[in-house]
C-alpha cells in the first residue's frame, strides 16, 4: 500500500513538473524584429507604430526607430502583425515559435492623397520618390488635380529668375505622368466639402490660384473633420479659416510675400528629423541644413504658438517691411500642428521645381515630413 501511494505521489509530482515547464515556455517572451520602409523599399520611416493583435487583442506594440528597426516582445502564438505610420499602413500573419526575424516590410496600403498643382512647388515628385506610384505602369498612385486652370497666375511678374529657374515650362518635365489626372479642377474641389473630405491628405503646392482664398472654411472644415493639409508659401492664404485669420497656431507676417532671402542655413529644431537625416543620409552636421529653396518674395511666418504648434527648422533670413526696409533675423520657417480631429503642415519653402536627379536636403526633409503629417492625428 505504502508503494502505491509513494508511486501516484510520484506521478502527480511529475505532472505538477510537466505543467510548470510547460507555463514557462508559454509565458516566455520572443522578440519578432524586422524594418519598416517607405513604398519605394528604401527609405526608413521612423516612429510607426508597430503591434501585434492576438484575436484582435492588442497583445504587444512598440514604435520603429530612426532606421526603421523595430523589436516587439511576444509570447509563443500567431499573430497579425500591423505595422503603420498615419494611413501609410502594412500587415502580416505570423507564427511565432522561437525569435522571428522578419523579412524588411515596406508601406502597402496608402492614404488616399490629393495633389493642387502649384507653379512654384512640386510636392508630387517627393511623393512619387517615396514610392506612391503603380510599378508596372509607373503611373501616381494619388490625385492630381490642377491648380491654375482658367485662372491668371498671382504676382508673376514679382518672380521671373524664378520661373526661369523653376517654372511652367520646367516644371515635370523628367516626369510625363506627373499631370493632372482628374477630371475635376481646384475649382471644383474647393466647391464640393464632400469632394474634399474624401481624401485623407491634400496638398497645396505654392503658386496655384488664390482665386478661393476666401472660401477657406470648407479647408477649416476638411480639417477639423480629420483631413490633413499640406501648404507652402504662397499657399499660406488657404489657412485664414483655420488659424482665425492668424490669432490661433501661426501668423504671416504683413506686408504678405515680402521675404527676400533665398537661402538659408537652418537649424533643425526637432531631434526625430535630425537623426532620421544623419542615420539614412548623412545629412545634418550639428543639426543643421541648407535650404535653398524659397521664392524671390516668399511669406514669412511672423509668430507661431510654441503651445499649439510645432517648429521644425529656425534659420536667418532676410525680409522687407511695409516701409521696405530689409530686415535680417531668425526665423522659423516650417511648422505642423492639430486642428480639430485633423491636422496642417505649412512651410515659407518648397520642393526644388526642376529637373535634377538627385534627391536634395530639402526633398528629404520633406519625404520624413509626408510621413509625419498622415500622423498627426
């Protein structure tokens, strides 16, 4: 009897044992790594959000870094892994067993994007550079609308070195398929709230007519609503709504379009651009950055609220008062900040307007920027 009862103590010892062993391989944490990338499968994008859904339980989630690198502890199980950054979105079924190394992930699924065309901007072609094209037919994956169509360009003659230099006759040139791809104009989008909101992200490039400017509520309205707006320079009258006429977020200073300079030597003021820059590109020695693009008379931003809204770069600049007296100081020169359940991007400079073929400082800043703003919600 004694043997009977020694050997079922035995057995349940062993269970016990078995069933400890067995908590802990379960409750024990793998690591899924991997890398994050723009469309084009190069470029990093930092900050997204990475997670793993058990079920459609958030199990684990952790934020890529400068690189795009990422490394998400998880227990043993199958997982959908989301990984996104704003709408720029991808995702994956996975199995974990041991520590998983994941192939590099590039963006699949994307906002849908609206493009103004402008004279003196050229927005589309950094959004084609992060990859938002069709690979087959190399045709925009975004909305090209026209900016100018039947209307007369605003203060032309104020800028002619620079339409030589960036013009219409320049502009797109390297790229066919960068036109106008509707069949609607920017007349028609401002005139339509239900038009607009149907995009996640619209951008007004510098020089398309200011023909609307007064019709800006239904931009205020596209916003709050939970739209992101991108606008540069001359563009800046498309924000009157939003920012009250300049009391709220950022405030152009007057006479209007009287900045000089045409480049600058700025500081970068947020450290996630400046070490996005320096890891990827080698771009950025002590925080600093060419910018060389900025019109003839460009819009200075005369304050900003620092409560409000974010400055990304800082730099000396030179501008004329309404006595036309040239003033040089520091400015800031590009900004972002939330509206509502939206948010806005502006900066007094722009994309290089011309064809070159190698991507520029400004054009990087601008393509981790893209990013940033399908974010800001």
């Amino acid at each position: 009897m004694k043997s009977l009862v020694l050997s079922f103590l035995v057995i349940i010892t062993l269970f016990s044992c078995s069933k400890d062993d067995n908590n802990q391989t379960n409750d024990k944490e793998f690591n899924i790594t991997g890398k994050f990338l723009a469309p084009n499968g190069f470029d990093a994008i930092s900050n997204a959000r990475v997670r793993a859904y058990e079920n459609n339980n958030l199990k684990s989630e952790t934020r890529t870094d400068a690189q795009g690198n990422y490394s998400l502890p998880v227990a043993k199980g199958d997982y959908n892994l989301v990984i996104n950054k704003g709408k720029f979105k991808t995702e994956r079924n996975v199995n974990v067993e041991n520590d998983l190394a994941i192939e590099t992930l590039s963006v699949e699924t994307l906002p849908n994007v609206a493009v103004v065309t402008g004279y003196y901007d050229n927005i589309e072609s950094v959004l084609y550079s992060i990859g938002l094209f069709n690979p087959v037919t190399g045709e925009p994956l975004f909305d090209i609308i026209d900016g100018n169509s039947g209307f007369d360009r605003i203060g032309i003659n104020q800028n002619t070195k620079h339409e030589h230099e960036h013009g219409p006759l320049n502009r797109n040139s390297s790229n066919p398929l960068l036109v106008p791809n509707v069949d609607f104009s920017f007349e028609d989008l401002m005139g339509d709230q239900g038009l607009l909101d149907a995009y996640d992200i619209v951008f007004l490039n510098c020089g398309l007519s200011e023909a609307f400017v007064d019709n800006s509520g239904v931009l205020e309205a596209y916003v709050s609503n939970g739209g992101i707006l991108y606008t540069t320079d001359w563009a800046a009258g498309y924000l009157d709504a939003i920012t009250n006429s300049g009391a709220d977020y950022l405030t152009p200073y007057t006479p209007e379009k009287s900045g000089t300079s045409t480049t600058t030597v700025a500081t970068i003021l947020e450290g996630d651009l400046s070490e996005w820059l320096l890891l990827n590109f080698n771009i950025s020695i002590e925080d600093t950055v060419e910018i060389d693009d900025f019109l003839y008379s460009w819009q200075v931003i005369d304050t900003y609220d620092s409560a409000t809204t974010i400055s990304w770069l800082n730099g000396p600049v030179t501008y004329r008062d309404d006595t036309n007296t040239e003033i040089s100081e520091n400015k800031d020169l590009a900004f972002t900040f939330l509206h509502g359940d939206g948010g806005v991007f502006y900066s007094s400079f722009h994309t290089e307007n011309s064809d070159i073929e190698d991507v520029t400082e400004v054009e990087r800043i601008m393509q981790f920027l893209v990013f940033e703003m399908s974010d800001l919600q």
